[in-house]
C-alpha cells in the first residue's frame, strides 16, 4: 500500500534540508526521482539515488523545461513535492517580493507544469511543504507568513481544480525542524529552549520525520485524501499553555 516502486517523482529544494531528505526518502522507498535546487548538492551518495539537476524555481521557463523533459523522458510522472522555500526576515529590502515569489508562485508554476501530464494520465499526487507559518502569526517575517498561508490556500484550490482529474493536492506541514535554515535559532540556547516548550514531544524535529508521512502522500495509501494538512510539528499547533 505505501509502495514507491515504479513510480516517478521531482522534489524541489533538494540540495539540503527537508528537500534534500524527501528526495532521499522516495528514492529509497522506490520511486525514480529528479531533485532540483538552485545549489549543488554535496552528498555524493544522494546522487548516486536521484537524477539531480541545477534550477532556480523562479526561472519558469527553466523549470518548466527540466520536469517537461523528465517527464518525456521517464514516459510519466507521479508526484511533485514543492520543498523550495526561503525565509527572510521583513527588514530585507524586497525580501517580502522575494519570499512570496519562491515560496508561492514557483510552486504554482510548478504545479501548472507536471498537471498536463497528470491530468491526461488521471493520476498523481502533489504535495506542498508548508508551515507552521501558514495557521499562525510569527514575528518579524511576513513575507513567509504570506507565502505559505497562501500556499495552504492554493492547495485547497488546486485540489478542487484537479480532483476531477484523479490528481490529489496535499499539504506536509513542518513544525520547527532543525535545518541550515533554522541554524541560528537552534544554536541559541533561549530560543532552542522555548520552541521545544512550544511541542508536546519537547524537541526540534529533524528533516527525516518528515519523510514518512511524504511518502504516505506520495503513495496509494492516501488515495482518498486531497486538499488536507498533514501537520508533522511534534505537537506545537494542538498544544494549549505553554
């Protein structure tokens, strides 16, 4: 039921991070995967799983040629997880442009490009990488805020344009996981502290946690599920006093 074999899938932001680890994780549960990523990914074993290539999201035109030619050349294409993201903080000077521009019009872009070839095939599963971000209001960024409550949203909206279709749109929901991204708050000590108050398990989560549920929205075991959040957060979002 929760089998990869056979199945085709790209995964941006996989150099590092959350990208990097669902990558790994279909690739290892079977799936034949294409990473994207702006940066060059170092890991020489994580190249030896996936067909790895240099793309900046924004670039549509780029994008939009690296999955066309997967695709033709794979003869399918299975799921998209949306894992590109950066976060900047709102005193960067068009950093808000920015963050939304990754964050949420690259995925639809991306979305745009492999529904074609869902669509025709009546199958397949996308899946965007959210945040915490997206039901709460945090400090300092919104920018990211914006994004990814949009992104939550267009979700939702592309689940019901694609439904017909036989092609789900999922959300994987991250709480605080430790990443380059996330390295100056989990080095203080302070900080590192309250978010792991914030969680019932009482720890940051790592990028592997996540790959479970990936591939449980990647696979035929959630093939009644679309336009849903799967929230993988150690418990922050259902806990009350702190």
């Amino acid at each position: 039921m929760f089998s990869l074999e056979g199945r085709v899938a790209i995964v941006t932001g996989a150099s590092r991070g959350i990208g990097w680890a669902l990558a790994d994780g279909l690739a290892r549960s079977g799936s034949k995967v294409l990473a994207l990523a702006r940066s060059k990914a170092a890991d020489q074993c994580f190249l030896d799983l996936v067909e790895y290539q240099s793309c900046d999201v924004t670039n549509t035109e780029a994008l939009t040629h690296h999955i066309d030619t997967f695709v033709e050349n794979c003869g399918r294409i299975d799921v998209l997880i949306n894992a590109a993201g950066i976060s900047l903080p709102g005193d960067i000077q068009d950093g808000v442009e920015h963050t939304i521009k990754v964050n949420l019009i690259a995925p639809y872009r991306g979305i745009e490009a492999v529904a074609r070839h869902m669509r025709a095939a009546r199958s397949g599963s996308i899946i965007n990488v959210t945040s915490l971000a997206a039901f709460q209001g945090f400090p300092n960024n919104p920018g990211y805020a914006a994004a990814k409550g949009g992104l939550s949203q267009l979700t939702r909206a592309m689940a019901c344009d694609l439904g017909p279709f036989g092609v789900r749109v999922n959300n994987l929901v991250p709480g605080y996981i430790e990443t380059d991204m996330t390295a100056a708050s989990y080095k203080d000590q302070k900080i590192n502290e309250q978010r792991c108050r914030n969680t019932m398990l009482e720890r940051w989560g790592a990028p592997s946690d996540l790959v479970g549920a990936a591939v449980f929205l990647a696979s035929d075991a959630s093939s009644y599920m679309t336009g849903q959040d799967i929230v993988v957060d150690g418990g922050w979002l259902a806990k009350g006093l702190v």
